[in-house]
C-alpha cells in the first residue's frame, strides 16, 4: 500500500477524530489505550499488527503496562507531525483490537 503522506491540520485531525472513539490528539499525537484480558492478548495484538506496520513502513509507539497498550501515533521522519498514514494505522489497530477480549 503505497499513499502519498500528506500532514494533516489540527481541524483535519479533530474531524477525522470523530469516527475513531477513544482516540485523542493530545501532544502532537494520536493517542489511545486499550484495556485487554490478559497480557499474552496485549502480545498477540502486538504481534497482528506488526505485519501491517511494516507493510506501510509505519510504526507505532507503543507502551505495555501488564494488559493496557497505549499506541501513540505521529510521523518522525516528517517532523513529528500527524499523517493520514496514522489514521490509517488506528484504524487497522481498532479492526484487530476488536478480536480481543476487553479488560
């Protein structure tokens, strides 16, 4: 999947934002933490996504804290900015999310 990265304003992120709940913008990033049953689910998740992180050459901050993942989203190589390709990424990471079992 190649697209052209294109940085998004402040009002392209807050709009783009209402149909991603639970994800804020907050420091310069698109931020959101997820809640699972159990920690080896918080790996697994890890482990689905990293194929399509590598596929866009896009990848996610990401802190593990026992069965919370908070994934933090911005581009370094562009400035530290926010990026459709960011949007792109919470929205495959809300998709396989969804085949875990919530804290």
């Amino acid at each position: 999947m190649k697209l052209k990265i294109k940085v998004l304003s402040e009002s392209e992120i807050k709009e783009k934002l209402k149909e991603l709940p639970g994800w804020e913008y907050k420091n310069g990033r698109l931020i959101k933490t997820f809640k699972l049953k159990s920690f080896m689910d918080v790996i697994y998740l890890v482990d689905r996504l990293a194929p399509f992180f590598e596929e866009l050459d896009h990848h996610a901050d990401m802190e593990i804290e026992h069965r919370k993942i908070m994934f933090k989203l911005w581009r370094f190589d562009i400035g530290m900015k926010v990026t459709n390709y960011d949007f792109l990424v919470a929205e495959k990471i809300e998709a396989i999310s969804k085949q875990f079992p919530k804290a």
